[in-house]
C-alpha cells in the first residue's frame, strides 16, 4: 500500500484573525502537508487598505471636502 494511501484531508475554517497562528503551528509539524488554496474575496491586505481608505473618505466628507452619497441611492444601485 503506498503512504498516498494512507494520508488524510481536513478541511478547516478559521476565523482571520486566528489564521496566521494556525497557520505557523501547522507548519511546524513535519507530518503535516499545508496546501494554500486561494480565496475568491480580497486579501487580508485589500479589506485593511479599503478600510482605510473609507475613513479617510468619511472623515473628507465630513469636513466638506468630498460629496457623500446617501444609502437610498446606493441600495438603489443594486
């Protein structure tokens, strides 16, 4: 029987800020194969970034220095 055979897939979901923990101990076992598949939202990196940039938006609307849209328009959109 080959050791293919014997492997197991888990398959687990984790909270965002837990996954850079989990991630780092899995790594450390040497029995452990960790394969990253990719996920269909923004990076961890894209969701700071945008957030970011929204509070500086909200904080430009605020003093006046950019036009705000309000949220009837928006769900109007969709």
């Amino acid at each position: 029987m080959s050791t293919a055979a014997l492997k197991q897939r888990i398959v687990l979901t984790v909270s965002a800020r837990k996954y850079d923990f989990l991630m780092e101990l899995l790594q450390n076992f040497d029995f452990v194969q960790v394969e990253h598949e990719e996920c269909d939202g923004d990076s961890r990196e894209e969701i700071v970034a945008n957030l970011k940039q929204a509070a500086t938006d909200l904080k430009l609307i605020k003093e006046g220095k950019l036009e705000g849209h309000p949220a009837e328009e928006l769900l109007n959109e969709l």
